[in-house]
C-alpha cells in the first residue's frame, strides 16, 4: 500500500485550520504563525494576492499576499494549493522581499493546477470597478437603488477565478512549463478578451501577445521547480501522520458563496475551501480555529451593520491601526457584530475562537455588542448574508461595561480587567464556541492560549 492510499483511511485526522469569520483582516497571519509551530505543512486554499497578512515577530513585521505564513518557520513546507489563483510577478516579488530579509523559502510548493492571474485579468477587474462606480452614480442620480463598485483590490481576483470557471483559456501554473499550450490558452483568451476590453476602456487594451508569452516563459522558468501536484504532496504528509495547517484567505463574509453577495471576493474562504482548494477532505480536519476581532471592520463596499461613522469608529481606526494590509486603503469600523460571528462560526464548523485586537478597546466607558437584529417591526438572530437584505437590519445592541486599562502586557486570562474578561466571557457564551486564542497586542508574544496561559 502507497502512503498516499492510507493517507485518509487508516490515520487519525490531525489537522488544523484558520479561516477569518468577519470581513477579513482578523489577524489570521497572527494565528497561522502561532499554530505553525505544531505543524510540518502550511497551505493556502483560497484567495490570491488579494489577501494581506501580517505576523510580528519580536518586533519585526512581515505582510504576506501569496506564500503561506509558515514559510517564516525554517523547514516547514509552505504550500499554495490548487484553489488559489496566484499572480506570478507578485510572488516572485514576494519571495525576492522575503530573501532580502534572511527568510528561507526554499520549502514552498506550488500546485500546478492553481490558476494564474495575467495582466488582462487585473486590468479587467479595474475596468468593471470603474464601469460599476459610474453607473452607480448614475443610478443615484436618478433616485434608484444602483449596485455600486465591489471596492475590489483590484488584483485581478475576480476575473482570473471567472476564466477558471470558464475553462478553455484558464491558464494554470503547470502550462507555464508548456509552451504549446500556453501559447495556445494565451491566444484565446485575447480573442474573448481584447473586444471586451476595448468596449471596458474605449480604445485598444495594451496587451502585447508576443511580451506576454514572453514573460510567461520567464516567470515559468524562475518558479517551475515549485511547481507539482500539491494533492499528492499533502496525501504523501498525511500518509506519514504529519499534521498540516490549513490557512484561509479573506474572511466568511466574503466568501462567494456564504458572504454579503455581490460584496465579495471571488472564492470560498471559509473551511469549505479546503477540500476543494486542495484535494484534502474534511475529515482530516480536527480543529477550525475561527479568527475574530474584537469589533467590526470592512474594506470596500457593501453593508457593515454595526459601522461607526463618528469619532468612537475614528478612534478605533486609530488605535487598531486599521489601514489595509494589502491596498492601505482606511478600513471601516464597528462595533463587535455577534449575528455575524455566530454565523460565520456555524459555517465553519469552528471547534475555537482566537479573539483578536482585545486590546484596541480599551479606554472605553462601554462597549456596545449588536446580538440581533430588528428587521421590518421584528427581531432575529439570524444573518440575511444577501447584501439588500443586511443593509436592511438595524442592530440591537447590547452594553457592556469596559475597561479602563491597557492590556497589552497581560499574558494569562485571569490577568485581565474585568471589563475584558466579561467581555470575552459573553463572546464564548453567544456563539458558543470556547476561546482558544486571546490576542492583546501584535506581537507573538502578546497571546493568550487556552491551557497553556492559566
Ligand atoms: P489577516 O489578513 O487576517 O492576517 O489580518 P491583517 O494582518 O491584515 O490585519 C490584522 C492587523 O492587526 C495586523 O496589522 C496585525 O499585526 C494586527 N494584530 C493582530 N492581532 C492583534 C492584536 O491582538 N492587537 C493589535 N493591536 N493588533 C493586532
Ligand atoms: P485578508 O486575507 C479584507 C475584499 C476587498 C473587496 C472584496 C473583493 O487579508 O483578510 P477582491 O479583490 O477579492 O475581488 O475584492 O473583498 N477583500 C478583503 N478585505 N481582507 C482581505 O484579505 C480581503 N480580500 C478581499 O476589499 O471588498
Ligand atoms: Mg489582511
């Protein structure tokens, strides 16, 4: 018997899993890198160079697009799975960032079926925000309700994911080492792509096919020793007991299927990519760790519930440093939306919460929790994740007492004030699910995990 035939029959699943359960942006880079230490294999599933991740170590700061936070432990495997789509000049850029600070990427591996992002995509995905800013200016104007622009990060997601889904000219990693092929799916795409884009842009796309192959080529060149069939790889891991951590990109609200729609990104983000976005079934998956904040924030478009647009979200902006990881762009606030959470957490199937920037509220007299929401004359605690549905609700809060006091330096539970001690207490009693991780502070250090801290 190969390993990879006993792999999900015969061993005991021992793997894990991060996924965002708000708006992305949670800290999934912190939890990854904390839980990377106990496993061989780090994967992504989902997402592409959309995703921003950060993760301090003592003191130094790393932001990941496209490679796995593990890759910042030496000799674990870093993986890009099958249901990413990945833009190889950024990847390249990435890996040349990581090398010029000391980081050994030697361990990444990359499917060769995961789809790749070209120019055209991104410059697709610019063109339909821009088409969708205007017509909903238009549509305002006219005193009609318009569907606005996504507020994409305008990495070519969307686009690449829909040529995926299209099939014939999706190009995949592994036909960067094919020329005749590549050549071929390239020509295609420009046939269905160049009208379109011309009508988008009115005048001709400047998209050279002979530089492009070109390019192709050489980015084949530079990554084609990465490249192979990551399902067999993972299987290979699996076969040997090995535990592999999975980590999603972007968060629940924002998944395609499950998310705020048409406010989304374009994958499954939360644990139901996993299979999918790398061959790995669930049943190997033991534990869902569920990354939240402590509050509310939202990048680009689409209904924020709980939003503050006053000086108390100012303040929080302020204090949790919430400016995109990947676009810089100021990111929205609220307070905590526990509907969301709960949501989210039954999605995923999450066995523990990491509850992230705890610190960020102190300071505050109260702190306000929306736990359901009135919804024409009537109360529910049930998520409407179709976008004119959730700009509809109106949150019924409640207050909480705060706490006055930094917490940055606390390290075990029962070192917390009381007002975040509370605070926590009633986030596990609400949603059900027992707080694994507690995170004060961006640092590796600034943690608290269950078991170990009290
Ligand atoms: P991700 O996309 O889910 O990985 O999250 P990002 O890295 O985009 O954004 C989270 C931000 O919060 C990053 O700047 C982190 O360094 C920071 N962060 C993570 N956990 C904490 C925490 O507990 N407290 C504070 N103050 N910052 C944190
Ligand atoms: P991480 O992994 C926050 C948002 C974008 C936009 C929508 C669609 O760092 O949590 P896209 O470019 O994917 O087509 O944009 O999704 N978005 C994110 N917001 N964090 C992310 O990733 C995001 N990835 C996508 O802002 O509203
Ligand atoms: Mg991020």
């Amino acid at each position: 018997m190969t390993p990879s035939t006993r792999a999900t029959t015969s061993r005991p699943a021992n793997c894990s899993a991060v996924v965002g359960l708000q708006w992305g942006d949670e800290g999934k880079g912190k939890a990854v890198d904390l839980l990377a230490a106990r496993h061989d294999a780090v994967v992504r599933y989902n997402g592409g160079a959309n995703a921003g991740h950060s993760v301090v170590v003592g003191g130094t700061r790393y932001a990941l697009h496209l490679i796995p936070s593990g890759i910042l432990y030496p000799g674990k495997r870093a993986i890009i799975g099958n249901g990413v789509v990945v833009d190889p000049w950024k990847l390249i850029e990435e890996l040349d960032g990581l090398a010029s600070r000391g980081v050994d990427t030697r361990g990444l591996m990359i499917s060769d079926r995961a789809h790749v992002v070209l120019p055209y995509h991104k410059l697709e995905d610019g063109l339909r925000e821009d088409l969708l800013k205007g017509g909903a200016a238009k549509a305002h104007a006219e005193g009609v309700a318009g569907i606005s622009e996504i507020g994409t990060t305008r990495r070519g997601i969307g686009p690449a994911y829909a040529d995926k889904v299209q099939r014939a000219s999706g190009v995949r990693m592994g036909d960067l080492l094919r020329p005749g092929v590549l050549a071929e799916k390239l020509e295609l795409a420009m046939a269905i792509k160049r009208p379109l884009l011309r009508e988008l842009a009115g005048k001709q796309p400047d998209i050279d096919l002979p530089r492009l192959r070109e390019a192709c080529a050489q980015v084949g060149t530079r990554l084609g020793p990465m490249i192979t069939d990551t399902t067999y790889l993972l299987h290979d891991m699996l076969g040997e007991g090995r535990p592999i951590l999975f980590e999603g990109a972007n968060g629940t609200l924002l998944d395609v299927d499950h998310g705020t729609y048409p406010y989304v990104t374009a994958s499954n983000c939360g644990s139901a990519g996993i299979p999918s976005g790398t061959g790995v079934p669930m049943a190997n998956v033991l534990r869902i760790l569920g990354v939240m904040k402590a509050y509310s924030t939202r990048v680009g478009t689409g209904p924020l519930p709980t939003e503050l647009k006053d000086a108390t979200g100012d303040r929080i902006r302020e204090r949790g440093r919430e400016f995109g990881t990947t676009t810089g762009r100021p990111r929205r606030v609220g307070w905590l939306d526990l509907v969301a959470v709960r949501y989210s957490s039954m999605i995923n199937g999450v066995t523990g919460l990491a509850i992230t920037l705890l610190d960020v509220l102190a300071g505050f007299d109260e702190l306000r929790i929306c736990t359901a929401y009135k919804v024409n004359g009537s109360v529910t605690d049930r998520f409407p994740p179709d976008a004119i549905d959730l700009a509809a609700v109106e949150p019924v809060w409640t207050t909480l007492p705060g706490f006055g006091e930094e917490i940055g330096r606390c390290r075990r539970r029962q070192d917390l004030p009381d007002g975040a001690r509370r605070y926590v207490e009633f986030v596990e009693e609400r949603v059900g699910v027992p707080a694994d991780i507690i995170s004060v502070g961006p640092d590796r250090e600034q943690t608290m995990v269950r078991g170990e801290s009290e």
